[in-house]
C-alpha cells in the first residue's frame, strides 16, 4: 500500500482511536508518519530502498547494508516522539497553541 492510500485508509481508523484515549492529534498524526517513513525503509516492503536502489544502479543488498545505521536511528527517534509526547508538542505549547 502506498503512503497516500495508507494515510485515507488508517487515519480514520485511528484518529477515533486517540480520540477515546485523550492522544493529541498533532502528537498522533506525527506518530504515525514517523511509523510510516520507517515502515517504507524496512524489509520485506522497503519501498524508498528499491527506489534508492535503482536511482543510484546499486544492489539491493548494498542499500540495505548502508541504510542500517539510519533505521536504528529512526527507530529510536520513533521511540522518543513516541513516549515523549513534549518533543512534539513542545513548540506548539511555547507559541500559546490553544
């Protein structure tokens, strides 16, 4: 599925979902771009490492290999935005966002 069909399809779903647990929607819309950019860099699917792929006419296994150091990262970044809900709210708060 692609991120467009992805996003009319689960955010729905979701959005009712952080709705009847308090979630900020602001927090839960970056939540779930985040899993996404990391969902499209992972295996089996890795849809932007088959573009990098064949953009750059290297091997498969070459952009994975490369790519590893970014998704632990990522992952750790998604963890951080994830249960650290100021780091994404945090500027909203300072400008007085109601």
């Amino acid at each position: 599925m692609d991120i467009f069909s992805a996003i009319v399809i689960v955010v729905p779903l979701i959005s009712e979902i952080g709705a009847a647990y308090e979630i900020d929607p602001v927090h839960l819309g970056i939540i779930f771009i985040a899993n996404l950019e990391l969902g499209y860099l992972t295996p089996p699917v890795g849809l932007n490492l088959f573009l990098a792929s064949y953009r750059f006419n290297r091997p498969l296994l070459d952009v994975y290999r490369a790519s590893l150091p970014f998704l632990i990262i990522l992952g750790i970044g998604v963890l951080l935005i994830t249960y650290v809900p100021w780091l994404t709210l945090g500027l909203l708060e300072m400008i007085g966002r109601q």
